[in-house]
C-alpha cells in the first residue's frame, strides 16, 4: 500500500512525460494484480 501512496505523490508532481507514462503504467499493473489477487480469493461457487 506504501508504494501506492508513492506511486501518486509522484504522479502529482512529476513533470517528466516519459516519467509520468512509466508511473502510470506501472500503477495500472499493481491494481490489475490486486485485482487478480481478489478475483483468486473469491469462492467457486
């Protein structure tokens, strides 16, 4: 969750395009795999 947090005080002040894109990137891997996580946590019904 910390990384998270830093991930978006970055993107806040980060003024670097190429930077930015990597960030965003890289925060839209962690929510997909927090999704992922989720999803596998789930009971089959």
């Amino acid at each position: 969750m910390a990384i998270d947090r830093f991930i978006l005080k970055k993107l806040q002040s980060c003024t670097y395009q190429p930077m930015r894109q990597n960030l965003i990137r890289l925060f839209l891997i962690r929510i997909e795999k927090a999704w992922h996580e989720e999803e596998a946590q789930k009971p089959a019904w």
